[in-house]
C-alpha cells in the first residue's frame, strides 16, 4: 500500500505528463502493487434530445471505442514511462456520460487457502451457473463484498493510510543496527 502522498504525487505526474486535450479531466488514479489504474472523462456526443436510449448507448459506446483507438499511441508512450519510473503496469479507462469502460487492465493471480465449507459456496457458485469456476466465483463473491461495503473499506483504507504516515514520522528502524 502506498501513502497518501506518494498517492498524490503519483497522481500529479499523471496530469502534468498527459497530453493536453487526452481527457476532459482526470477524474481517478488508483494503484495497488501491481497496477496503476488512470481514469478520465471524455466528452459525451453531442445528439438531439429526443434521442433513444439506444441511440444515446451506441453513441457513448462509438465515443468510448473512437478515444480508445485515437489515443493508442499516446497511451502507450505515457504508460511505458510509468512503468519504468514506477514499476507498476498502467492501466486506462474513460468516463463516459454515466458509463465507465476500463481497458487494458491486469488480471493478477492471488493464491488463498479455503476450508472445505467455503469451498462449497464456490462450487455452488459454479453449479448453478453464477460463475464458470472457482477463480470467477471468488471474483464475483469480492466483487459483491465491494459493492455492499464501499464506505467501510474507504474508512479502513483511510485509516491505513493514517498508520503508514504515522509511522514514517517515527525513529528509522535500520538507525539502530
């Protein structure tokens, strides 16, 4: 987990390193060990306002999929000099009017130990159709937890970060050996 400023500073180097007119605004940079995730807004298409919901749906789609093709390149040259300074992955998404599409972003295996009885609410999870294994089940089972637990998480997430601020202000461990 990284601290609020390195957070901060990470962020900043994103909106002062990406091209101007890429985003109408940076709206989210999220990053764990592996990945760092950046999000911006592009604009919504311009329709008449008697447009169907399918019509605004395909729009916003066309729009997210034209930024994706036209920004490849520029993307690209950013992402390969994050990774190099952060050595972390760079993922991409937009915002679109009310839809978020993220692409390029990791998949990463995560090893865990389950008891039978958890197990078992995995495998119910595939038997009925939920999921097609035991890697989608647990994705969906952490999924789902997210969802219903947002603020929670946000305040531990907080809280952590408080920790971590905290204990770099302390004594350096490596000073007394």
């Amino acid at each position: 987990m990284i601290t609020k400023q390195q957070h901060e500073e990470l962020r900043g180097w994103f909106a002062g390193r990406l091209p101007d007119g890429l985003f109408e605004e940076l709206t989210e940079v999220s990053v764990d060990r592996e990945e760092i995730t950046v999000i911006g807004r592009v604009p919504e298409p311009r329709l008449a306002e008697d447009a169907s919901t399918a019509e605004r749906e395909a729009a916003v789609q066309g729009r997210i999929e034209e930024f994706r093709e036209r920004t490849r390149e520029d993307r690209m040259a950013v992402a390969r000099e994050a990774e190099h300074r952060f050595r972390r992955k760079v993922s991409w998404g937009v915002e679109c009017g009310e839809e978020r599409a993220l692409f390029t972003h990791l998949a990463v295996p995560v090893m865990t130990r389950l008891r039978q009885s958890e197990r078992q609410v995995l495998d119910t999870l595939v038997a009925s159709g939920v999921a097609r294994s035991r890697s989608d089940a647990l994705a969906w089972c952490v999924r789902l937890v997210r969802r219903h637990t947002d603020d929670w998480l946000t305040e531990l997430r907080d809280s952590l970060e408080h920790v971590q601020e905290v204990r770099g202000r302390g004594p350096d461990a490596d000073a007394d050996a």
